[in-house]
C-alpha cells in the first residue's frame, strides 16, 4: 500500500513517500479501513524529530498520524458494530497511509451530512480538548475556566467542551487574534501577550492551556487558590512547584468514540468547528508537517486520492 514513512528520526525530509509498504494485518476485533483523509498534528512533526523517544517509544520504520477519516474495506470476524462500507472517523496510529487497521472500539461513525474530509481534523483535537477541560482542568458548570490558544485546534475544541459543561469561558489568544476570537462565542476574550490584561481577569478557577511555555506559567499565577491547571503541551521547569495550591494535571489524550461523535454532530450541526485551511496530497506530508511547525498553518489535511482535491477550497 502507499503510505508516508521515515526510517530514522530528524527533519521533515525524513519522511517517504512509499508504495510498497505492507498492509496492516486484521486481528479479530479490528476494522481495516481505506483512509481518505488524515491531519496533521503537532506530536507528529515533535515524534518524527525524535524529541519524544521517552513518551513515544517507536519501532522504526514508522507511519506518522493519529487522525483517520476513511471507510471500511474489511471487518474481523469477531466484529458486528461496523460493515464493509461504513464511514468511519477515529483517533488511531499510523494514519498517513491508504489502509489503518484499529481496534472497531475506537472507531465512530461519521455522522450523515459531515464532509469526511472536515471530520479529518477532529479525532485528536477533539478528544484532547475535551479531556484537558473535564479531566485536567475539571471544569464544573458555572466555573469561569480560561481556554489558552483558543483558536487552535485543541483550543476551539477545549472552548466547545467548556461550554458543553456550562463553563463561563474566556478564550485566549495572541493580541492580533482578538477579533477573530469572536467567532468562538466565548463569554470573554484575553490577549495572552497582555500580562495587565491577564491580572486584570481576576483569579479564575481553571485554566485549559494548549500553549505551554511562558504563557503557561503565567496563566498558572492566575489560578485561584484549590483551582486547577490542565495543560497539554510542556510547563517550564519549577511552574508545579510554584504554586503548591494548584491542582496541576498534563492531558494524555485516550480514545472515546462516544464523545468523538457528540463532537462530529456537533460540528456537522455547526454548533463547533475546526476549520480545515489547508489540504494537501499524502504526498506532500513533509511540506505539511513543515508547514505546521513553521506555526500559524491552521489545520491541515492529507488527502488519499489526489481527485479530492478538486475540492479544495
Ligand atoms: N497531551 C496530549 O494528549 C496532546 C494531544 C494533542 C495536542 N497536544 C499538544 O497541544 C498543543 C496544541 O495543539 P494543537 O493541535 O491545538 O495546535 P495548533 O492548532 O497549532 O494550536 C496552537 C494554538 O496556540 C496558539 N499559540 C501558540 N503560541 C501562542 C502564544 N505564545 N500566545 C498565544 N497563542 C499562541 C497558536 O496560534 P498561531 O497559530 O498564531 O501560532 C494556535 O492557535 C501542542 O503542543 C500539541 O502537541 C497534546
């Protein structure tokens, strides 16, 4: 089959365009599926460098990816849930390939009338935005809770969890972003670059942070005393053990179908969105992958057939 793989660790031009790589073996209890669409995210450009050996260990040879829209081209015997020709969306292992093979449990369908290629960009996002909010943050229904990085993909889908929950949310974002920061319908907006702003909101229950680094720590000096701080990225040194009175929690995102296709209703619905701004051909994964690390991309998609492209916005 043809899929993207990169036998050693180091740049984006690490990864292969390959077409003679062996098809994923069907286990009893899993779906083989034919992938149409599969996104980038930033763990699989920080994988790829080699940077997370210790949180992803890996056997190389290596197909990146974790999103996969797609529809199903086989079945294990012990599985009923799913058909051959079911359309299906999950958060699975080495997507950036023309077959996935998963478990049927962690797989969901796609729901009537969502474009496949749009459901691409929210198994990840989607699971991690909502489990940094519930998990990680714990937001309860009338907390104020700050979403950092709002208009990013695990942001927009933190701030659709908050408010799912009943959350007073506060969405924040660059300086620049502010206006854009609208379309999310928060309760209010933040310049995380303002550090006058950021004080200015009073102490806040929790924070959602998927910006990580500096604006992470100071987002932490924010939080009120037995308050929370989830995060999803990397927290620099001694932010933990500055603030003894904070519940301090990092996301692992886990598979939940369930809440993966409350979401994709949700977006089908257009209650919520992670808006696709770039589609490209498996092919090009590298120039996709460097243009996500270069930052300020947006989502971007990986395309199977090169005939999808036709519609591209
Ligand atoms: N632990 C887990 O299970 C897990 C799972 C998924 C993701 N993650 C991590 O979560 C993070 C976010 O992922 P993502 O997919 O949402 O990425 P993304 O779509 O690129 O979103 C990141 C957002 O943060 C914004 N941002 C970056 N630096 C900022 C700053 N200094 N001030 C304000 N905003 C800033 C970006 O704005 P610009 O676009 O303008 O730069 C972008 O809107 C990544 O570090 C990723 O590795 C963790």
């Amino acid at each position: 089959m043809k899929a993207i793989r990169f036998h050693e660790y180091g740049g984006p031009d690490v990864l292969r365009f390959e077409d003679d790589v062996p098809e994923p073996a069907l286990a009893p209890d899993a779906i083989l599926v034919a992938v149409e669409a599969a996104s980038v995210n930033p763990i699989d450009w920080k994988v790829r460098s080699g940077t997370r050996q210790k949180d992803f260990p890996l056997r190389l040879p290596a197909i990146p990816g974790r999103d996969v829209s797609g529809v199903v081209r086989a079945v294990g015997s012990d599985v009923g849930m799913f058909a051959v020709g079911d359309r299906v969306i999950a958060l699975a292992k080495a997507t950036y390939a023309e077959l996935v093979a998963m478990p049927a449990a962690l797989a969901t369908r796609l729901p009537e009338g969502l474009d496949p290629i749009d459901a691409a960009a929210l198994p990840l996002a989607v699971l991690t935005g909502d489990q940094l909010v519930r998990l990680s943050a714990g937001a309860q229904a009338g907390q104020t809770v700050l979403v950092s990085g709002a208009l990013g993909s695990v942001g927009r889908a933190a701030v659709h969890a908050a408010k799912r929950l009943g959350a007073r949310v506060i969405a924040g974002v660059r300086g620049r972003q502010v206006a854009e920061a609208a379309e999310l319908g928060a309760a209010g907006t933040v310049a995380l670059d303002d550090e006058d702003a950021i004080r200015r909101l009073g102490p806040i229950d929790a924070v959602a942070d998927t910006v990580g680094g500096d604006v992470a720590a100071r987002l932490c000096a924010s939080v009120r005393p037995g308050g929370r701080f989830g995060y999803a990225s990397v927290l620099p040194e001694g932010t933990i053990e500055r603030h003894p009175d904070v519940t301090v929690t990092r996301v692992f995102a886990q598979p939940d179908p369930q809440t993966l296709r409350a979401f994709a209703e949700d977006a089908r619905d257009g209650r919520f969105a992670i808006p696709v701004s770039q589609r490209l051909p498996l092919e090009e994964a590298a120039e996709a992958q460097r243009r996500m690390e270069a930052g300020g991309a947006g989502k971007i998609v990986l395309l199977m057939r090169p005939d999808a492209l036709a519609t591209t916005p």
